[in-house]
C-alpha cells in the first residue's frame, strides 16, 4: 500500500497551494486556468471561466513516436530519491546559524503554509517582505481578506525587485505555477515574474473599480508578448464592457486584426471584435466577423457560440435585417430559452 502526500492549501479566492512527494505548485484563479509545473514538465491550460474555453500546451521530455515512452529512456539514471515538501523546507541547526534572518522567515512561512496554518505563516512571510518572493505570497494573502491596499502594496514591491522572483521558490526545491483571473470572466496562467505581477495588479484594480489602471496593466503585458491569446482577451472584454469608447473599441478591433477561428480563444477574441466593429457603426464588418467565428463549432462551448449567435442578431438588427434577426432569434431560443433576454424579444417570456 503506498500513500500519496497532497496538501492543497486556499490562499485567497481562487489562490491554492497544492503540495506532493514529488513537488509543490500554486494555483491561483478558478478551475479551467493554471499553469502546472513539474517534473514531468510544463502544462499551460488557458481558459475563459463561464464560457467553456480553454486549451493547453505541453513542454517537457519529448517522447518518442508511437511508443509513449521518452526517447532514451533505458539508458535514464535512477530517480532522485523524493523529499516531502515540507521537509524541504526545513533549515538544519548549521544552515540556520548561515541562513539571513529574512530568508529563514521565508522559509518558516512556507513551511507553516505546507502545513495548512496560514494564519501563522503570514506575519512570518510578512518580516520577510523586503525578499521578492516574500512580497510576491504576501500580496497573494492578502487577496485572501479583501485587503487590497495591501496587497497592492506587497505586489509593488516584489515588482521592484522583480529580476529575484522565483529564486527561493527554485533554492528550496518548489514548482511555483499561477492561474490568476484578470476580469470576471477571464483568467491567465503566469508564475513569479513581472508578468504575474501585472496581472495581479489588475485584479486588484477592478476590484477597486480603477478599470483605466487595469488597462494599463494589461497593456504592458500586451506589450511584452502581444501573442498572449489570453491577455489580449482579457484587455479586449475590459475596453469594451467598462469603456465601449470609440478610441476603445478601435484599439480592440487593432488588437484583433490578424485572429483567425484557430481555437475557442481565438473564437472569443473575434467576439470582442464583432462588438467592437458594431459599436463603431460597421455592422458588415462585424457580421462577417460574427459569421467567422460561429462558423466553426467542434470543439466550442454552447456558451461561447450562444454568446456570438446573439451579438450577430444585434448586428442583423443594426443592418435592418429584421426578418434574418427574428429567424436567429428563434434558433437560439429552441437552443438556449433563458439565454439573455432572448424570450422577451421574441415576445414568449412568462
């Protein structure tokens, strides 16, 4: 009989600490978002929470073709013998007497984590908030709370101290993996990095309202990889739902310009810029865009296609094609009868 060692540990809302024999890992966000590291490799699931999206990506030990097993992999030494996360975070006599008093409480911190009393772990991660990684976990708890201001606070300066992010995480032998909710209805996977921190702070800012300085955060990650599928989904439903400007809605139909129906992402981004294109007056445009995105439903949620089927009836009722709106209108209510306000345009609500 062998025992599995799996501690999952809440943190904030949607912020989990998961521990086994073999590693640790963060979670942050909702189901259907994270980012797993280990030592099997990397798993990136990107997701769109309430719609269904998601798809992952893979990086670690390539294996051979057809065979599932990791190309040379008779000729592997023997495994590294495993230690229990908690162990690991355990500083002998010796090393304590050589270990700086911040680092030791980071690692009394963590260690008081992995063992499920986070009330005790934070005022230690606390007197170690000068450490990047330190800051990093103290802002993440205090997610936990609703303390925003001080979160905000932590988060900024790990971010000042950005370049030494991850490092003790790294020295003491624990996968660090982030799936952080940027809006609502969006999440994206990160780690300990400036790009972590970014998307934190743009949590924080609209649960603040600060709407502008999420923007602005997202655009600085934009900018550092504009090929960031989930980021740029993100920016675009933040301009068009709490902007829906002209200039915002230009700048979502220019984040957009090159997406193709590639996956449910992809599907979702030329959703934003069907609304886009709509709002500045260019239902032709936002129709063949709509059109494009509802044309391919293998693999999309019913969420996701009801959501473009009903912005492509607002855009038939912008081109004053009524009798096109109407027929869409009864198809996606036979699919969906309580989608929106489909029932009551139709005249059938009780």
């Amino acid at each position: 009989m062998a025992f599995r060692f799996f501690r999952r540990l809440k943190l904030a809302p949607g912020v989990t600490l998961n521990l086994t024999k073999r590693g640790g890992s963060l979670s942050f966000g909702p189901r259907g978002a994270k980012l797993t590291a280990g030592t099997s490799g990397v798993r990136r699931t990107l997701g769109v929470p309430g719609t269904g999206l998601w798809y992952t990506e893979h990086a670690g030990a390539k294996r051979g073709r057809g065979t599932g097993r990791s190309r040379g992999s008779a000729n592997r030494s023997p495994p590294t013998p495993t230690v229990r996360p908690r162990d690991r975070l355990k500083l002998g006599f010796f090393k304590r007497l050589f270990t700086p008093q911040e680092e030791k409480n980071f690692v009394d911190g963590m260690r008081e984590l992995a063992l499920g009393n986070a009330e005790k772990a934070y005022p230690l991660l606390v007197k170690a908030a000068h450490l990047p990684d330190a800051a990093f976990m103290d802002g993440m708890q205090a997610l936990k709370t609703g303390r925003l201001d001080e979160a905000e606070e932590h988060l900024c300066r790990a971010g000042r101290k950005h370049a030494g992010l991850g490092r003790l995480f790294e020295k003491y032998g624990l996968a660090l993996a982030i799936s952080l909710p940027v809006t609502e209805r969006i999440s994206a996977q990160t780690g300990p990095s400036l790009r972590g921190i970014h998307l934190a702070l743009a949590e924080i800012h609209q649960a603040q309202g600060r709407w502008q300085e999420a923007v602005r955060n997202l655009r600085k990650l934009h900018k550092n990889n504009p090929a960031d599928p989930v980021v740029t989904l993100s920016l675009c439903e933040l301009l068009v739902e709490e902007s829906g400007t002209e200039q915002a809605c230009r700048e979502v139909v220019e984040l957009t310009k090159t997406v193709d129906n590639e996956s449910e992402i992809h599907a979702a981004l030329l959703l934003w810029k069907g609304k886009a294109l709509r709002l500045l007056d260019l239902p032709t445009a936002a129709r063949d865009t709509l059109t494009a995105a509802f044309r391919r439903k293998k693999d999309r949620s019913d969420d996701l296609l009801h959501a473009i089927q009903y912005e492509r009836i607002l855009t038939y009722e912008a081109l004053g094609a009524n009798s096109r709106a109407r027929q869409e209108l009864e198809k996606l209510y036979a699919a969906a009868p309580d989608y929106q306000d489909v029932a009551a345009r139709l005249g059938v609500a009780g």
